[in-house]
C-alpha cells in the first residue's frame, strides 16, 4: 500500500512523514507488505540493513521493536526499545515499548510509569501517536490483568474511555478482560478522586494535584499529593487521592499504606474505614500474593518392605485388601496414560484417605508403587500439608511404614488458610438401591449435597476463628478482635464474605463467625436509591429491598449479579419476583438468577415452571428451559421426564446449537459416552449429540462498579433477554 506522506510519522516524533523520514517512503512501503504478507522475519532483516545505512532514525528504530515484539524475540525487543528510549527520550512510541518491554519481564510498576510518560507527551504532542499509543494500552492491560494489577489495568482501560482512544468494541472488550481476570470484591467498587472544601494553606497545592490527576498525568499528581502529607495529615480526601492514583501506578503497598491511613482517620465512617481495609488487604496480597501463613501442597515418603518377585505381587494384592477392607481408605481411579505421557512409572495403585469423624473428611492421596530398577516399592502421600500429616498415622498403621518428613518448596501449590477450609471435600455414602423420588421431596443427590455443604460449614465456623490468616499479617480472627484495627481487617473479611456468597447457607455461615468472635451483627441501611446515592455494592444486600422502587432493583439485580456481589443479587431477584408491577421481563430476569442458585432440585423444577409460563408469555425459546429441567431431573433420576425432555429436545431443538452444546454437556457430566453418541447421530438414531458446537463464552463475576454508573449490564451493553443456567 502507498504510504500518505502527510499522515504521522510512524516512529512517534509528532512530525509529518514528508518532513521527518521522507527519504525512507519506499523502504516504508516496501516494510508494509511484507508485513502484510506476514513475512515478519524478512522485514526484520530488511529494517535492520536500513538502520545500518540510515541509523538513528525513529520510524525504523520504532518498527524493529514491534517486529521483534511481534516476533516474540523479548530479549531483542528490550534491547531495541531502550536505544530507542536513549535516543529519543520524549517519544510516546518509545515510552510505550519500554512500557511493553517492562511488563513482559514482570516490571510492572516500571511500566505503569514509562505508560504514565507516554499518554503525557502523545497529548503535549496533540496525539500524532494515538492511534499506536492504543495498541500498546491494550497490551498493557492484558498484561497487568493475568499479573493481577488490577488498578493499573482498570486506569488504562478509564483513560481509553475518557479520551475516546480506540473503538467502543475495543475497550468493551478491554474491560471484560480486566473483569474476568479474577477481581477481589474488595477492588470491584471504583473510587473516584476526590476534591476538597477545605480552605487551608494547602488547598491551592492539592487542586494543582488533583489537575495532573485528572489529566492522566498520575506520576505529577502523586508527587504532588505526597508532597503535601506533613501538611494535611488529617485530609481523607488527600490520602484517597493518593490510594487511587497508586493503585493506578502499579504500587500496591503504597496505595494499601494510604487506605489504611484513611480507615484511622476521625472524618471516615465506619463502613468506609471497613471497606478501606478491605481495599487495603487486598492490595497487599496484589504486592505480595505468597504471604505467609499459607497452606502448601506437601508429599511424604515410605519406603515399603515387600519381597521381590511373584511374592512381591502377593504382597502387594495383600495390602491393598487390607486399605481396601479398612474404614480410612478407599480406591481411587487415575489415568495411567498420563503418567506414561510423562515418561514416568505409573503406581500400582491409588486410594484416597480420610479421616474418622462423621462424614469423614478427605485428607490426601495415598499411592503405591511396585519395585523399580532404581528404587524400591515405595507409599507417597499427597495433599496440602495440614492434613497429609493427619493422613500419615492412619496409612503407617496400615501399611507398617513410616513416612518421612513432609516435603514442600515455593514451587508446590499454595492456597490461603482461608480456601484450604473452604475446599474441605466429605466422603458421602450414597443409597445402595436407586429409587424413584416422590414429587416435591428432595432426591438422594440433594441429601447427599446438603450434607457436604452442612459438613463444610460445620467444620468453617468451628475452625477459622482459631486459623492464622495472612490478611491478618499472622493473627487469628478472634486474636485479631481484640484490638480495633486489626478487628477491621476481620470485619472486612466476614463482610465480603457474606456479600459475595453465592449460597445462602454460605452467607448464614459468615454471620455465624459473627458471633463466635465477638463482631456485631450487620446494621441495615435505610437507602431508598442506593444506585443514584453511590452505595457501594458491598452494602446492597444490607438494604430493604422491598422499599426499592422497581427500577432500583432491576439495576441492583445487574449490577451486582455482573460484580459478583451474589447475596444482593438474590435478594434482588426474590424482592423483583414478588413485585405486583414486575413486567414479565422482569419476573424472567429474577427468577433465571434464582434457578441458577437454588441448592435443590425441588426448587429448581419449581423456578422452572414459572419461567415455562413466562417463556410462552415473552415469545422466547426454552430450550435452554429443558436443559436445566434436564440436569434436575437426571440427579433425582426421574426415569420417565428424562425420556420425555431427550424426545423433546431431538424434536424441537436439534437445529440449535446452543442447545445441543448445552445438552452434549449435561450428558458429560452424567458419564455418558458422546462418541457412541455421536456414532449414533450419524446413523440417524438419536440427536445430534456429537454435532455440539462451542458456546459463546458466559460472563464472569468480578466486574468493576463505578458510583453513579449505568445499571446496563457490563458484559456486551445489552440487556439480557435469552436466561441460560449455569
């Protein structure tokens, strides 16, 4: 293609092509193709034969970077991108490799500032390198997103909006990255930045600040805010700014510092000074994610005495009778083709352990492997290191070895004390008949659920008070009570669980710790329009919802339903479906959200007819209607409606793909074999199983809430019209 010598120089020196690199038209040109060709190797080679005859000339210093990028040469690329930043200083597209170059390599608060100087001077230049700056954004805030920068991401993401850089679909989809990258709750309410009506000495210093700020300056604006800390000390609004334009900067332990000073200050209201912590800890689990204590995955050794030979063999058979026939162990599948993939000796056998309360609590794996040329028969405990060391007495009296010391290292999985308890799994013991569940009355499956989740909870409220937490820097919750800050962090920990529980009985649980650490129960607030007044959505489920005026509770069921905020969401959906002036839209929305979270069957298949009614009502399809119908019905083994929903769903739904995944995806997880399925929809006999197609990705929670921010969902700007469970 022919290059417009009046368009922008492409190596970001603000010049027009004609006046800065008018010389090198042709080679430009010729760079452009073979690119378009995706030929990058030979344009490599090309610009840099260029740079050998005309060095120091921005455009080619500027596309051998990209290339090298693009290339996935990094090492060459850092190289390249700083003689490109030594020669040209101010250069947005040079400030914007570096950026790029430091965020590969981990650097991210290099990056935050090298991006920070970029977007200053591509808009002291009138943003002649827009259109590139937007590219370099874009790797930015996936880059920041999977390294769990969240402030850093959402800043980029705030600034493309506010400049209109880049198309709508590129920043909707920018924002869905961030989104889905796994947001703490504490971090999905945005703080906007604060002004002041404080008429000190110092306020003319703090709106010069706040300028900067809200000019993507944020490298002026914080060490203008930090210069004035020995003179507004007491300045919430001061200590916010600099939280915000921290957590912007990719300085987590900086910004934790200042909401942790905000959280002390007089001026601040208990529920911010909460909720300030809670930004604060989560900030600092970003700056340091392997904070100790955690929970760390562990192995133990044995060596085993058994004779070599066909002996050997009897030996073996004999011991595993003995875990099979003793009350601690039980078989476990594995996939031996795994372990020959990985060039490694499968072992003869798997059993998992657990221990002797009722129901019984899974601890670890217990393996065995036979004699091998360079080592003998050996017994290796796995699981997180707490309870392999449970599992370690019980599998020595059995077996008749003793297992070594525990081995772990920073390589090992690690989990927080917190999910360690959260991820307890039960041994239930299911009826050794299969009958035919009455109508209305729980099925096996949701006895035996209820009884897991029962278990967890029991053994949740009995143990976390007593656990060291790492977001308590070492205490245990009720040890933490006992002085009024660290009893912040505690609050700040129950709260957002009982906000972000997606279950009722795990929501019930965290108000239950309440009372097992001296914290005070919950206070309701009386907010009639808590979107317009800027609640954060960490109170929603605080509020009245029956007090909420109907267009109040659409947007609280959007908004939190998107962020993850799932005890509002529910309340939401149970206040909107009792409402006389719900329109069926509205009763369809409601009642699509409480199907997904109802914890049995019956109360599933009973959603399910209400939105059947719905569904003729609003003209929609409800084929993803017999799917959920479909799974409930498969775990209370209703025989009769499960032959009855499979004719259904081949006569009216065999052309929707949707559909059809959705269904390929239920009889997966009932252990059916869809290749046999597949084989079957060839000859004609049975629905397309086989022909299930990807389905478009679900939206995640974790979503950013801004105060005063439109009530649409955040996922596609569009309402929802089409429910589909989960």
């Amino acid at each position: 293609m022919s290059i417009d010598t009046y368009a922008p120089c492409p190596g970001g020196t603000g010049k027009k092509i004609k006046f800065c690199c008018a010389d090198l038209v042709g080679d430009l040109e010729q760079l452009d193709r073979l690119v378009e060709g995706d030929q990058l190797s030979a344009a490599l080679d090309q610009v840099k034969r260029l740079q050998e005859k005309t060095p120091g000339r921005a455009c080619l210093m500027a596309t051998r970077t990209k290339l090298e990028f693009a290339s996935k040469r990094y090492a060459d690329a850092a190289a390249s991108s700083q003689a490109f930043l030594a020669a040209f200083p101010e250069n947005p597209l040079a400030l914007g490799h570096a950026a790029i170059s430091d965020a590969i390599a981990g650097r991210i608060q290099e990056a935050a500032v090298s991006f920070d100087k970029a977007r200053e001077f591509a808009a002291a230049s009138g943003n002649e390198a827009a259109e590139e700056l937007v590219r370099i954004a874009g790797t930015l805030v996936q880059a920041a997103a999977q390294l769990g920068h969240v402030g850093f991401a959402q800043g980029i993401v705030d600034w493309l909006a506010e400049t209109g850089l880049g198309s709508e679909d590129d920043r909707r989809l920018l924002a869905s990255i961030v989104a889905s990258s796994g947001v703490p709750p504490a971090l999905r309410t945005r703080v906007p930045l604060e002004s002041t009506t404080d008429e000190a000495h110092w306020h003319f210093d703090f709106f010069t600040a706040l300028g900067h700020a809200r000019a993507w300056r944020l490298s002026k604006a914080l060490t203008a805010f930090r210069s004035l800390k020995g003179v507004a000390a007491e300045s919430r609004e001061l200590f916010t700014n600099i939280a915000v334009v921290c957590e912007m900067l990719a300085k987590p332990f900086e910004a934790a510092e200042a909401w942790l000073t905000v959280a002390r200050l007089s001026t601040t209201s208990a529920d911010d000074a909460v909720e300030s912590v809670g930004r604060a800890m989560a900030l600092e689990t970003e700056a340091d994610p392997d904070r100790s204590p955690q929970i760390r995955f562990a192995t133990r050794t044995a060596v085993l005495s058994i004779p070599p030979g066909e002996e050997g063999s009897v030996a073996f058979d004999l011991l595993e009778d003995k875990l099979r026939h003793d009350g601690c162990f039980e078989h476990a599948a594995f996939d031996r083709g795994q372990w020959v993939s990985r060039n490694a000796a499968p072992p003869r056998s798997a059993w998992r352990v657990y221990d002797q309360s009722t129901p019984a609590r899974l601890l670890a794996t217990l393996l065995l492997f036979g004699r091998q040329t360079d080592r003998e028969p050996e017994a290796i405990l796995q699981g997180f290191g707490p309870d392999v060391d449970d599992a370690a007495a019980p599998a020595e009296a059995v077996i008749g070895c003793t297992f070594a010391a525990a081995v772990t290292g920073d390589s090992m999985p690690a989990v927080t004390p917190t999910n360690w308890l959260l991820g307890s799994q039960f041994r239930l013991v299911p009826p050794t008949t299969a009958q035919a569940t009455p109508p209305g009355q729980p099925s096996a499956f949701d006895t035996l659920m209820a009884e897991q989740r029962q278990a967890l909870w029991n053994r949740f409220i009995a143990t976390w008070p007593d656990t060291p937490l790492p977001e308590l820097l070492g205490q245990s919750p009720r040890e933490a009570v006992a002085a009024p800050e660290s009893a912040r962090r505690v609050e700040a920990l129950v709260r957002e669980g009982e906000a972000t529980s997606r279950r009722a009985d795990a929501a019930a649980a965290w108000t239950a710790i309440r009372s097992r650490i001296g914290l005070p129960a919950p206070v309701a607030i009386d907010v009639s329009k808590p979107l317009e007044e800027g609640l954060p959505p960490m109170r929603w489920h605080r509020l009245d919802m029956a007090r909420l005026s109907l267009e109040e509770l659409r947007g609280i069921l959007i908004v939190s339903g998107d962020a993850g905020f799932d005890a509002a969401a529910s309340k939401a959906a149970e206040a909107m479906a009792a409402r006389a002036d719900a329109t069926p839209a509205d009763r369809w929305e409601a009642l699509g959200m409480l199907e997904a979270k109802a914890e049995s069957s019956v109360r599933k298949l009973e959603l399910i007819a209400e939105l059947r009614g719905l569904a003729k009502t609003l003209k929609v399809n409800d084929g993803m209607l017999d799917i959920a119908e479909l799974r409930a019905r498969m775990q209370r083994g209703d025989e009769a409606d499960v032959m009855r929903l499979f004719e259904h769903i081949r006569r009216e739904h065999s052309r929707d793909q949707q559909v059809i995944q959705a269904f390929a995806e239920v009889l997966m997880e009932a252990g059916v074999d869809l290749s046999a399925l597949a084989g079957q929809a060839a000859r004609g006999a049975g629905p397309a199983a086989g022909a299930a197609m990807p389905s478009a990705p679900a939206s995640e929670a974790g979503g950013i809430w801004t105060p005063g921010a439109s009530a649409a969902p955040a996922s596609g700007g569009e309402k929802k019209v089409i429910w589909t469970p989960e």
